[in-house]
C-alpha cells in the first residue's frame, strides 16, 4: 500500500514538474489535487518516513518533510512523549546518513527545530540540551560534511529561537514563544557562542588558503557567530507591538547595539576574544565569501553595550583591547571597497557607544584615533569622488557618509576644535581634502562625470543627493572657521574673476568647444563652493523653527573684529560698492569675511547680469543660477535684520551691517528683490531656478521682522507691476502661486495697521480683480470662450495667483483676503460648468477651494464659513453633474482624472478639520447654521456616485477617501447614522472592499471605522437602524478574514477589538457563527478542540464594549489565533 502511495505521488510530481508542451492542464490539475489530499492526512508521520528512506524523487521526499512539519503543528498535543523523541531521533539520524537535495535537508531541519522548541515549552529545554550535545560532538569528530551539517541545525535552532511576534505558525501565542526565546538566551545562546568560538580559535590555528570544505565551515561559524551577536535582547515589560518593532529593527541591515546582561561578562572580556576575532578577519578579508560576516562581528562587538558594561575598568580594558587591534588593523592594510562600509560602521559604533570613554583615553591614544579616523575619512572621500565618475557601486560613498556622522559626535563631544589643537587639525585635513574633491585641477581632484543618457537624470539637485555630507562638512567648517571661510572666499572670488574675463573674451566671437568646457568647469566648480559656503555659514531650516546665525560664525566674525582684521565701515563700503564691478572697496581686506562673502555672491550676480545684456543669456548655467538663489535665501534669513535678544554675543560687523535700520539691511533687501526680479524676467522658462527663487523670496518675507522693511519698498512694488504685466502663460505651473503666496505672506507684518494693510493689498490684489472680472463680463458669456487659447491660459494664471493668495494667508489676512476672494469662489461654479472639459482649470479650481479650506477657514467666522461651504458645494455638484458616468477604470488608464477626485476629498477633508480647529475670534453672537460635517457629508454624497471600488485601487484617491471617512467617524459617528440609505450602503460595500483589496494602512482605518461605529451602535442602543443592520455582515467577514491568515498579525490587536464590539452589537449572530463553523468540522477531534477554542475566547469576558473586557478579550483572541491556526489551516 505504502509503495503504491510513494508510485503515485511520485507520478503526480513528475507531471507537475513537466514542460507545459508535455502534459495537459487537467493532468496537472488531477496531479496538484493528489498532493493537496495528501497534505491533509492524518498522522502521516509512518507514511512521510518511508517516503524519505524509499523515494528518491527531491519533490515528494520535500512535500514529504512538509506535510510531517504541519501535522507535528497541528497535533503536538496528542503525540505521545516517547513518538516525539523518537521521530526527532530518526530525522537527526537521517539528515546525518543520507544525502538529500539542500531544500530537502533545510526542510527536515526546520521540523527538527520546531520539535526541539516545543518540547523545550514542556522539558524547560532538556530536548534541546540533548541535541546540542549531538551536535558538537558531530561537529568535533566527524568530516568536513557532517560539521556543516551540524552548524545547519545549530542555524535553524536559532532562526526558530529569533523571533517572537511573527513565529505564531506553529500553534503558540507570542507569550509562549517569548518565554521559550528567553529560556534560551539564557542558557544555550552562551553555550553555543563559547562552542562557536573555540571553533574559531582552532581556525585561526590553520594556515591560508583554506581548502573549499574549509571556507564553507568557516562560513557557517561565522554565520552561528553573528546570529549571536545581532540576538534581540528584548525587555518582558515592553508591549507586543513595539516587541514587533524591536525585532523588526532586528531583521534590518544595520543590526542594533550588542547589549549584552552581566551573565555574559565572562565571555566578552575574555583578553583572547578580540585578538581572535581580528585575527580571523586579518586571514578571511581577501575572500569574499568570508570577510562579510566576519566584519559584521567586528562591528557589533564595537556596539557592546547593556548591563556587561556597567563597571569601568573591564570597559576601558575592553575599549583599549579593541581599539589596539584596530589601529593595528587600519594602519597597516589598504581598505578595500567593499569592507569599507564595514570599516565605517565600526567608527560609527565606538563613537556612539564609547564616546566618554574615549575622553578618558590617553592623549596619545585619542591623537592616534583621531589621526586614524581622518586618514581613514579622507580615504573614502577620494573613494567616493572616484566612484561617481565612474559609476561604480557606492561602497566608499557610504563610508564617507558614516564617517561623516561619526565625526558630527567627535566635534561635539570632543569640545571646540579652537581648544584642541590635533582635532582642529583634524578637521581642516577633512574639510579641505572635501573641498579638494569637489573641485575641479588644478586646485581639486574632481573627474569629468560621466555622460547620463537622456531620460536617467534624476530630479534631485545636489544639494539634496548630498544634503547630509553637506550638512556635516557645514560643521567642519564652523569648527575652523577661521581657515574655511577665507578659503571658500578666496576661491570663490578667484573662479568669479575667471568666468567673467572668460565672457569678456568671447563675447564678439563664437564660443569654441574647449571654451565651452571650460565654462562648465567652473560653473561647477562655483556651483560646490557656494553649496559648501551656504552649510558653512547657516544651519539648515527644519519646519518653522526660528533661523539663527551659527554662534561659531558669531565667535569667528568678533575675534576677526578685536583683532582689527575688519570694521563695520570696511564692511559696509563692501556691500554700497556690491553691484559696481569697476571699483573695489578700499580697505577690502578689513571685510568683514561674512559680508564678503554675500559681496562675492552679488559679484557672481553681477557678472550674470552682464552676460543677459550682452546677449549671451543661453551660456548662463541654471543649475549655479539655483545654487545662488539657494545661498541668498539661507543667508538672507539667517543673517538679514538678526534680532539681538535672540543671542548670547553678537558681531558688531553682522549688527553693523545688516542690523534692523541699518543701510546695509536696506542694500541686501534691495539687491535681493532686484535679483528676484530679474529672475522672474528673464529664466520663466528655468522650473528649478525659478523654484528657488520664488522660495527666497517667500522665506524672507515669512519673517515679519524682516518683511516689514519690505513691504513698502520700491523693489517689492516693482515686482508686483512685474508679476501683473507678464504675458500670460509665460510663468511655469507654480509661478504665479509662488510669486502671490510671498505677497500675501509679506503683508501680514501690517496687522498693527489694518488701514494700510488693507491699501497694500488693494494694490496687490486690484490687477487681478480687475483681469478676474474681464473674464466674467466676456461677451457671448463664458461658455463662448472655452476654446480660446488666451481666455484659457489668462484663467490659469488668475487661479494661479488667487491658490498663492490663500496659501500665503496668516491668522491676521485671513478675513481681509477672503472678503477678496469670497465672489470670485462665487463664480467657480459657472467656471466649472463652462470648462469641464479642460483638466488643468477643473483642478485648479478645486484646489483653490481646498487651499482656502486648508489655510483659512479655521479662522473665518460663521457667517464667512458659510459663504465658503455654499460656494464650495456649488462648485463640487456642479463638476459631479459634468462628471457623471463619466469615470471608468478604462478612461483612467489614459488620463489623470481621479487627481480630481481627490483633490475634491481633500477639500472635504479640510472642511470637516473647521470643526475640530477653529481659531475664530469674533464674538459668539453669530449663529451657526450649518456644520462642517453636514457639509462634508453633503459634499461626499455627490462623489459617492462618481466612485467606483475599481476607482478606489489608485492608491492616493484610496487613501484620501478612507481619511475621510475615519475622521468623520472619529468625530461625528452620529452624521453616519443619519445617511440615506443608498449612500450608508455604498459606504459600508467601500469599507468592506478595504477590509480585503487594500494594504495595511487602508486595513487598519476600516478596522478602526467599523470598532467606532459598533461602539457607537452599541452605547446608543440603536437596534433597528439601517446602520445595524448594515453592520451585521462583519463579524462573518472579520473573523473569517482572521482565521484564513488574510489579516496582517500587526493588525491582529485591531481586529479583535472590531471583532469584540461586533460581538456586542450581535451576540445572537455570533453563537450561531461560532455553530456553524463547528458543523463544518468532519473530524470530530477539529471540533472538539475548535469548540474549546471559541468557549476559551469569551471565557470570563463581559458583552459591554468597556476597556477592561476589551483587552481581556485581545489577550484571549491572540490565543485563540495561534490555536486555532495550529491546528485548523483553513486556506
């Protein structure tokens, strides 16, 4: 009988395996469905194991090992003990005698692994003690082979061990398998990491090169080795999701620290330990095969942390021990590519893990680790340099990048470069071999990069590819301030005086090749100068924190003063004569060095305003043209009108020269606008440039401090006659938006004057309302003009600038700008109406609404609230109407329209925020009419229809349509009660469709969505209702959802508080559920056990919807999981 099973399973194989020329599908069906039935068999284990000693086809022999490891799962708890022993006893036996295919034996050994951990539950880990007995004595006595074989299973054990959270496959509640993991770190990780390195002590006993046989154990040791070492030590006080996490981070590529308890003190201070390990590395780091972990060892030794390391003297012993033997290490080898991110990450470690200690080194000792590290940095600065103009992997990049942050703690915890000497060197060396390869010969080192094939180049500007080496060389600089600076301003005016003398030569002739080149070489050159001088001088902007000029600039700017090396009048001189390229300041070099090197920049400026008049705008590069913009914003916000309150010590040159009042100030605000202005002119056509210049401009005048010296000003105003008398549609998609988000944003600094805030934007706004009301009052009406190509791009540039408008609007603008805006929203509703057709308009017009939403509704009052919800439903049933039928997945597939889907739930979205973020100051006597949800809600039942499930799989309309519907349920479930019928149940399908269509975050919101509305229907009692009868069908849906695995295990504590509230509502429907999934079970013993299972979740749990239930019940159902997934496998 046996031998006709083996005959037939391995007939079905054989066809399964077969080209699909040579069988037909219904054979390979008939053939899938003969393993299917054998997969459920009942006690297989006598059948699996003649199978593996009879069969020799690799498929049925695996399928053999896998049907044995889920019937061991699903029937642990009736085997007996000695069954257990002896079927563990014959799968070691067999992996030993007989040679299978590897993904048979990685099978069979996952099954051992899995029975050693269940017995360990039950024999507080003597199962487990035995088989490691087994295998040392297999590693230490047998061939090569078979010490493979023995450190395969010593891998399994502890892959099974690893984990918690997610080991839930093998019928155990994440509470089992933590306590199993712990018994095991305590006891047998110790034992096989002292095994594991007497191994090794023998292998550094061997000569190189090792046999073949040989670099695979070694392999597998080391592989044991830093299982070990990157073991998650996990706190039994934490919760199970962040456990969850902590594991995750665990799995990551960059392991965490080694935090180690005191038990292991014995073996990690062992004085032979970090010879060894650098011994072995020193032998395996040619071999590719081996160098990898055996540095990944290195590196988490270099993290050793926790309770070991409590005492100081074992400590600072281990730290000088490592430290020797990396010296030892670095100084006498040549660091190769692909150990350098290795090399890097050990710095990284010994910085962050031993930095005090570090301090308490010997100076010898801190200046050979720090000599070593710069050398080191510098190695992989030029590694990196060489790699992207080679495009070669960026090992060496990401070094540098790991240096860089180890060296971001040196220079803070080390204290000021000023004071230590060695460090201030040290950082110059760096700074300046940065420099160096940025630069271009005969100062620098950097290649030609190479050609990128049209359509490859990326989008992210340099200063973002490289904005965190950026940011860390901005801190060498500060640290030697005093060498940076006058080398960044002397080279910038040194490549400032070539290019000019270069457009001076060619500006009556053809520009040749070589000339052309050479321009680019320092266009490039000048573009990394300025990137560099911009970290140097100015940290880099996070949100809306307050900007701050760098205390050591401060420092380095009032000792360059008391030393009389500059002078405020020098300094001034320099920025009156800024803009005059034919007369030098006199006493230039009593400049202060900041202010020069804003003169320098407008020097540079300078010489691009030459090349524009000269008629040689197209030689001009736009990418230095956005790295100056980039450097006046930084510097402008930095620096410009510093406020003196806001510092411990001031420079009297930087307060002298750009103080609030001072002439300087004025000059800076003068020459910035005009640069603006000509930007805007003449390089329309320049997206980034022009990008950068718009957030210059709108940085600075978000500061009220600075934007009050603006706004009166000449310059501004003629860039609002600018801005007005552009062609239409000259400026690109944002222009305009950027350019009136500045203006709104600069006549906030008015709101002590509300007269003259209110002339300032009259003239801001009388253009538009103007060209606004033209289009209005066009003859033939609108509709007539829809086909007009002017009309069209007029109409884009006013929605344009009226989007700038409300994103530039302050808690002060807001009610001035809206009495503005509030008849021109009036309108958008004939506009949609009249250019449905035309996709750019509908969308901005729908994201003007939202953009007014979003920046001003929170402080309208109610009456201007409600002027605002009448426009913006008009307009949003006026494009549903237009749209109606309109949207299927085929007309999508070709076009982007749900974008206006989405920017309608967006607007809705903001709308309903009125309700929960309402910063109205006027007084209580209006009377609300209409709430934000109403509005919202009444908005949502135009959209609903327009929404298919099918449109719903475009991920971002997906998620703002679940937002939506998870703040109005959080907010007013009471709203979702009172929907008609028809839109109740179509948002009730959506909910459904996001419980198994959708990834986690979607899952996680319908699960949330239908805990709150159960609750709801629950504490309200509302039996009866549309609403309860709507939610009836997903308690089925859940827990089927949960019990077949289609439920992520992070969402698991989700679903079961959904699933309990659900119970609550309908607690008839789930005895019945309970029932007949009972009656589907045939086997009497799956019945029995799956009843036990569903009594022991609701055992001892109030029905109420409370907390203290609730979580009794999450802790039940977790149990009930891993149960009912041991042994049910429903699929």
């Amino acid at each position: 009988m046996t031998d006709q099973i083996i005959a037939e399973l391995e007939s079905a194989a054989n066809i399964i395996m077969a080209p699909p020329n040579v069988v037909t599908n219904e054979q390979r069906h008939t053939a899938e469905s003969i393993f299917l039935d054998f997969r459920k068999t009942k006690s297989p284990y006598n059948i699996c194991r003649e199978i593996l000693e009879k069969s020799g086809n690799p498929y049925v022999m695996f399928e053999a090992a896998e049907v044995m490891k889920n019937a061991i799962i699903r029937e642990w708890g009736f085997l007996l003990d000695s069954d257990k022993v002896s079927l563990r006893q014959y799968l070691f036996e067999y992996v030993i005698t007989h040679e299978t295919p590897p993904y048979v034996r990685e099978r069979i050994l996952q099954v051992i692994a899995i029975m050693v951990k269940r017995s360990s539950i039950d024999d507080n880990g003597r199962e487990r003690g035995n088989l490691l007995r087994e295998v040392e004595n297999l590693i230490v006595n047998s061939e090569p082979q078979k010490k493979i074989l023995g450190c395969n299973i010593i891998i399994h054990l502890m892959q099974e061990y690893a984990t918690t959270v997610k080991s839930t496959d093998v019928g155990l509640s994440w509470e089992v398998h933590f306590k199993a993991k712990k018994q095991f770190q305590a006891t047998d990780l110790k034992r096989i990491f002292q095994f594991t390195i007497y191994l090794l002590t023998e292998v550094g006993k061997s000569d190189m090169p090792f046999a073949d046989n040989m670099v695979e154990l070694v392999g597998h040791l080391l592989k044991i080795l830093e299982m070990v070492l990157t073991w998650g030590y996990v706190s039994p006080l934490l919760p199970k999701k962040l456990i969850g996490i902590y594991e995750a981070v665990y799995e990551a590529d960059v392991a965490p620290a080694l935090k180690l308890p005191e038990s292991w003190a014995e073996y990690v201070f062992n004085p032979d330990l970090l010879p060894l390990m650098f011994q072995i590395y020193w032998k395996v780091r040619d071999n590719d095969q081996l160098s990898h972990p055996a540095l990944a060892c290195l590196v988490q030794l270099a993290s050793l942390s926790g309770r070991v390391m409590l005492e100081d003297e074992p400590r600072m012993r281990y730290l000088h021990s490592y430290l020797k033997a990396f010296f030892n290490l670095v100084s006498n080898v040549t660091i190769k590519s692909r150990e350098s991110v290795g090399i890097a990450n050990i710095v990284k470690k010994l910085i962050i893990f031993f930095s005090q200690d570090i301090l308490k080194l010997t100076k010898h000792i801190k200046d050979t680790l720090l000599d070593e590290f710069t050398r080191l940095t510098c190695h992989f600065c030029e590694g990196a340099a060489l790699e992207e103009a080679q495009e070669e992997d960026r090992n060496f990049s990401d070094a540098f990048d790991g240096m860089l942050e180890a060296w971001t703690s040196i220079l803070q915890e080390f204290g000021p470069a000023t004071v230590d000497n060695n460090l201030s060197d040290c950082a110059k060396r760096v700074f300046e071999k940065y420099v160096q390869c940025r630069l271009a010969p005969p100062d620098g080192c950097r290649r030609p990069q190479p050609d990128v094939e049209k359509g490859e180049e990326t989008d992210d500007s340099d200063k973002e590819l490289y904005k965190d080496q950026l940011q860390a060389i901005g801190l060498f600089g500060r640290a030697i301030a005093g060498s940076s600076v006058p080398l960044l301003f002397n080279l910038l005016e040194s490549r400032t005086s070539t290019l000019f003398n270069s457009f001076q030569e060619i500006r009556n002739r053809t520009l040749s090749i070589g000339e052309a080149s050479g321009l680019d070489t320092l266009y490039e050159d000048i573009h990394w100068i300025l990137l560099i001088a911009g970290q140097v001088l100015c940290f880099d902007r996070e949100g809306n924190e307050t900007m701050m000029i760098p205390s050591e600039i401060i420092r380095y700017s009032i000792d360059c003063c008391s030393r009389g090396q500059c002078t405020v009048e020098a300094s001034l001189q320099a920025l009156q004569l800024a803009e005059n390229n034919s007369i030098m300041p006199a006493d230039f070099e009593k400049c202060d060095h900041i202010i020069r090197l804003f003169f320098d920049v407008m020097k540079l400026c300078y010489v691009e305003d030459y090349v524009i008049s000269s008629g040689m705008k197209q030689f001009l590069s736009p990418e230095l043209g956005s790295t100056i913009m980039w450097f006046l914003n930084r510097f402008c916000v930095n620096y410009l009108t510093p406020i003196e309150s806001y510092y411990t010590e001031m420079s009297p040159t930087i307060l002298g020269c750009l103080g609030v009042d001072t002439e300087g100030a004025q000059l800076v605000i003068r020459y910035v606008l005009k640069k603006i202005q000509s930007n805007v002119y003449y390089f329309q056509s320049e997206t980034q440039l022009l990008q950068e210049t718009i957030d210059c401009f709108c940085h600075i005048v978000s500061n009220k401090h600075k934007s009050i010296h603006i706004v009166n000003t000449t310059s501004l105003r003629q860039l609002v006659v600018l801005c007005e008398s552009l062609e239409p549609g000259t400026m690109p998609q944002n222009g305009f938006r950027g350019m009136y988000r500045g203006f709104s944003l600069c006549g906030a600094c008015l709101s002590a004057e509300p007269e003259r805030m209110r002339s300032y934007f009259v003239g801001i706004m009388g253009s538009l309302q103007t060209r606004f009301e033209a289009v209005c009052t066009i003859q033939g009406g609108l509709a007539s003009k829809a086909e007009d190509q002017r009309t069209l791009v007029v109409i884009v540039d006013l929605l344009e600038a009226f989007i700038g408008l409300a994103k530039g609007a302050l808690m002060p603008t807001a009610t001035l700008l809206f009495e503005f805006l509030a008849p021109i929203l009036n309108e958008m509703h004939a506009f949609m109406s009249a250019f449905n057709n035309y996709h750019v308009i509908v969308q901005l017009i729908l994201e003007l609404f939202g953009q007014v939403a979003k920046y001003m509704l929170c402080y309208l009052s109610p009456m201007d609230s409600k002027r605002l919800y009448e426009s913006a439903l008009a307009t949003v049933q006026t494009y549903a109407k237009c749209n109606m039928n309109r949207f299927t997945t085929e007309s999508f597939a070709e076009d982007t329209s749900f974008q206006d889907l989405v920017l309608v739930l967006e607007l809705l979205t903001f709308i309903i925020s009125k309700d929960c973020f309402d910063l109205c100051v006027t007084s209580n006597d209006e009377e609300i009419t209409v709430t934000a949800s109403d509005v919202s809600l009444f908005g949502l039942s135009f959209i609903l229809p327009l929404m298919s499930m099918d449109l719903l799989k475009y991920p971002s309309l997906c998620m703002q349509y679940y937002r939506l519907l998870v703040l109005v349920n959080d907010i007013y479930p009471e709203k979702i009660c009172g929907l008609p019928q028809d839109l109740l149940q179509n948002l009730l399908k959506s909910i459904e469709f996001g419980l198994t269509e959708f990834g986690s975050d979607i899952v996680q919101i319908c699960l949330d969505f239908l805990l709150g509305m159960a609750s709801y229907v629950y504490r309200h009692k509302l039996v009866n209702t549309p609403l309860y009868a709507g939610l009836r069908p997903f308690l089925k849906i859940l827990i089927d959802l949960t019990l077949t695995h289609q439920i992520n295990s992070d969402l698991m504590s989700t679903a079961s508080a959904s699933i309990y509230a659900l119970i609550c509502c309908y607690q008839e429907d789930y005895r019945a559920l309970v029932e007949s999934l009972l009656q589907m079970q045939s086997d009497p013993m799956t019945r029995e056990r799956l009843a036990a299972a569903f009594n022991n979740l609701v055992l001892n749990v109030e029905m109420n919807c409370e907390r203290v239930p609730k979580l009794r019940f999450r802790d039940n159902f977790d149990k009930f999981i891993a149960n009912v997934h041991g042994f049910l496998l429903i699929k």
